[in-house]
C-alpha cells in the first residue's frame, strides 16, 4: 500500500499542481474569452499527459558497473555458479525496485539478493524476470552495490555453447566473466552484438586470462544501449 502511495504521489503530484496552477490564472481574470479558457485547458492536459509520459518512463536505477561472472563447476557443464554485482545509482527520488533477467536452457535454483530481497519472479519465453529490492528506499543520485547469486543447472553441456545478456537498464560498463574448469578449457570464442535474427561482431571480443588459476575468458561492452544484447559463442 505504501508503495502505491509513494508511487502515485510521485507520478501525479506534479500534474496536479500544474492544473490547479493553471486554472487559478484563468479564473482570476475576468471576462476571459472562452477558446483561451478552453486553449488553457487543452495545452495543460498534454502538458500533464507529457509529465506523466516521461516520469513512468524513467527507471528506478542507472547502472554504473556490472560484472557478471559465470564459473563452470564440472567439465559436464551440468553446474554453474553465476554472480552478478552492480554498482546501481538511483534515478528517482526514493528507488527500491531493480529487475534482473535470466535465461537458461536447464533450471534456476537458489536465486539471492544482497542487501535487499526479492519480491517476485516472472517467467516469459523462457527468460526468467526477477523484481528485487533495496532494503530501504535510495535517495536520487546515491549509490548502492547489489550481488545477484544464483546457481544453473544442465547450461552448458554441448561441445558449442552460449551466452546472452540483454541491457534492460540504462547504463554503462559491462564485464562478462566466463570461468571454466581446469579439466576442460575453451578451444575458441566469438562475442557478436544480436540484431533480431542477425548477429554481427562486437567491437571488441573477449580476451583470454587466468583468474584464481582457472581459465578465463573476460568480454567488456562499453556504452551499452537500452535493450541491446550481446551473446558470446565458444567451443570446448
């Protein structure tokens, strides 16, 4: 109920004004004409109707740094632990909700948020959508760390495998952190930008490490735009 409150007192408050503003000024002035009352009206109706518009529109968080790690546990490919931290900086005046998005072709279990909690789950084409929450409210303009960690089952158990991530959140600097077992490391790599049903090369492709004495393979996207999606293609 608060949320809603908090909400709407923050989609709306500002139109109102504007209408009260408005209507006061016209009803001050006496023998106003009535096409300028009615003109009056009409340009403080798409005035509002624009606020309202762009308001909704605004998300609640800017990314600022993500990095997304994915170790393979076993040489099956059959587990993963996957972790993405971002630092998420809040657009609107008291921001809570975040949502990330997942897609696995086997299951998703043990699914966490730190700090915060989760507060709802959606499935839709396969890609799973999950609402978090900060544990309090962040002020516009402030900062906040948050860690998704979750664990995928039967991901990556074919001989060419995938990942794709989409940018669902304006921002900016993101690092995909593939790590693969000792046992069996990759034997090629390709990372494109997806276009619809095209892909094309990313302008820059991943580069090969060691991290904590496993192999590795590191791609960064630079000025990532909303819903643009990168996936990355290796053999091993």
């Amino acid at each position: 109920m608060s949320n809603s409150l908090e909400k709407f007192n923050e989609n709306f408050s500002i139109p109102i004004a504007v209408i009260a503003t408005a209507a006061g000024i016209v009803s001050i002035v006496k023998d106003t004409p009535w096409y300028i009352y009615s003109a009056c009206f009409l340009a403080t109706a798409i005035l509002t109707l624009i606020i309202i518009i762009t308001k909704s529109k605004i998300n609640d968080f800017k990314i600022i740094w993500q990095e997304i790690t994915l170790e393979i546990i076993n040489k099956n490919g059959t587990l993963v632990n996957y972790k993405n931290e971002s630092i998420l900086k809040s657009c609107k005046r008291k921001s809570q909700e975040f949502n990330y998005s997942l897609f696995s072709d086997g299951n998703i279990t043990d699914i966490k948020v730190s700090p915060g909690y989760i507060d709802g789950e959606t499935i839709e084409a396969g890609e799973i959508y999950i609402r978090a929450l900060t544990p309090t409210p962040i002020n516009k303009g402030d900062q906040i760390k948050q860690k998704l960690t979750c664990k995928l089952h039967n991901s990556f158990t074919k001989n060419k495998e995938y990942w794709e991530t989409t940018r669902y959140s304006p921002g900016t600097n993101i690092r995909i952190v593939l790590l693969f077992p000792n046992d069996r490391i990759f034997l090629e790599c390709k990372a494109y930008k997806v276009l619809g049903l095209n892909k094309e090369f990313a302008d820059k492709q991943p580069l090969s490490v060691t991290i904590e004495d496993k192999p590795a393979l590191v791609f960064e996207i630079k000025q990532a735009k909303v819903s643009e999606k990168f996936r990355i293609e290796w053999s091993w």
